[in-house]
C-alpha cells in the first residue's frame, strides 16, 4: 500500500497535478500547497493501486470526463466552506433592496443562481430570505426559481435531501430561522433537521462546472457566486465572468464574495452599495 508523503510528491508530479487540476476544474493550485495534496490525497492514493502522484495523474488524463476517480479528485480538493446567511449582508440587500426593486418594476417571476452552492445552505438561505419577504408582502411576487449548481455530484445529493445535523446548523443559522422552517426528523437515530418541504421546492439542483457551458441553465435575475472565484487564475474568472454577464438578464444583480471585486474584470456593471455590502447591477 502507497503512502502519499511530502518526500514522494517530486516537482514535476504536484506540477503535473497542478495543471490536471486546473483544466478540469479551474482550481488554481499555488506553488507550494504540497501538504493540501498530501493531506487530501494520501487515503485515496492509499486505497488504490497507484504507487504515485504522477501515476495518479496519467490515470486521470486517460479517464474520460465524469469518470468515478477524476470526480473523487475533484471532490476531494474542493473547498466545501459554507455557512448559513454567510456575511449577513447580501440577504440583507436581497431582501431590502432588490426584491423590492423587482415588485416596484412589475416583474413578478424570478429566476436566481447559486453557484458553487455546495452542500445547499445558500441556495436555502436564499428561499428563506424570498419567503420572509413574501410572508411580509403577501402577492408581490409569483413564482421565484431558485438553481443550485455544484461541481460534486456528492455534496449535491446531501443539499437536495434537505437534511442538517445540529453541528452544521450551528453554523450561522439564527434560532429563530430554524423554528420556522425546518422540522426535526423523528424517524432517524441521529438528530437532524430537515429544511420544510415548500422552502426545498423552489429549488433546483444540477451538477455544473463553472469552466463548462452555462446555456442549459438559461437566463438569470439575480447571480449568486460568493468565495469561489478567488480559486481561478484570471484567465478563467474574465471567461467566467463574461458568460456570467451574458447569462443575466439586463438590470441583474450579481453577488460576489467580500474579497472579490469585478473592477478589473467587467465595465457591463455599476457597482451599489448598500447595507455596508456590495452588489453589482448589470447596466
């Protein structure tokens, strides 16, 4: 049985690796994040009958897209880092500020993205948020279509199930939210909570690949895609970013993550500020 250490992962492979990773994915691996591949990858590389990184890699070029052990790479050194209403403030704004913005044009269906929506506490924190406004201004709005796409098919099938256990529904969810809208499983021998039935029916989730195409998903009123393109080398956040503007409808909202800006990457939007947050409208 290979063990994946540090002593073993020679400069050529991690750069090998590193360019796997980036082409299929878009995630860009810095110079010396070794220790991440080892410490990521060493059970995998250890189950399986590779003796290195480099022969991991020339299996994974041969594997064909969606193959099982490229999705478990993948997988497995994707950061899956998510909170419930994280950062506070684009719900804020969703709610005080765009939602109405929406119901003052008359416009009475939606359609809103969560990319890179990972284990689904964002694309939920959204219905929340759309219901919370609806609960206040009953009829306002029609019909608001929530998408929810990740790259790991696996974080996908837990997000559509809708079921959290308290550890992860400590992390940001207000007690009060979780009295409204989620219900305890009394049928399972661990304590876990399901987000209700009518909050989970607004949404839909599918698997997809930020580098891939986005026409499938159609076009877009609001974009949520916070904290992820901090991991694309520029090339591919200006490729993302410019399909993104084409897949958002004019006078759109985009949400980027607080560390990430569009200043160099897109003049199609103006930039608001509002509730100490940011958002981008599509001009």
């Amino acid at each position: 049985m290979t063990r994946l250490t540090l002593a073993n992962i020679s400069a050529a492979e991690y750069e090998e690796f590193r360019q796997f990773l980036e082409d299929a994915c878009g995630i860009l691996l810095g110079d010396n994040k070794h220790y991440l591949v080892q410490s990521r990858l060493g059970k995998m590389v250890a189950d399986t009958s590779v003796a290195s990184l480099g022969e991991l890699v020339g299996q994974l070029r041969r594997e064909t897209p969606g193959g099982k052990l490229r999705e478990r790479v993948i997988e497995a050194m994707t950061t899956n880092e998510t909170f419930w209403f994280r950062d506070a403030h684009p719900f804020r704004i969703l709610a005080e500020h765009i939602l109405p913005d929406y119901v003052k044009r008359k416009q009475r269906s939606l359609r809103i993205w969560s990319a890179a929506c990972s284990t689904g506490q964002e694309p939920y924190s959204v219905s929340i948020t759309v219901q919370e406004f609806l609960t206040r201004n009953p009829g306002s709005l029609s019909d608001v279509q929530i998408t929810a796409t990740d790259i790991s098919p696996s974080v996908l099938e837990e997000a559509k199930t809708g079921y959290y256990d308290p550890m992860a529904l400590a992390r940001g969810l207000p007690p009060e939210i979780k009295g409204r809208y989620f219900q305890k499983d009394k049928h399972h021998w661990e304590e876990r909570w399901q987000v209700r039935a009518d909050i989970r029916k607004r949404i839909r989730f599918s698997t997809g690949n930020l580098l891939a195409s986005y026409a499938a998903l159609g076009r877009f009123d609001i974009i949520f895609c916070r904290n992820v393109l901090i991991y694309f080398s520029s090339e591919s956040k200006l490729d993302i970013l410019q399909r993104m503007t084409a897949a958002l409808n004019p006078g759109g909202y985009l949400f980027l993550g607080a560390s990430e800006s569009l200043s160099q990457f897109s003049d199609a939007f103006e930039m608001l500020r509002c509730n100490s947050g940011v958002v981008y409208r599509k001009k």
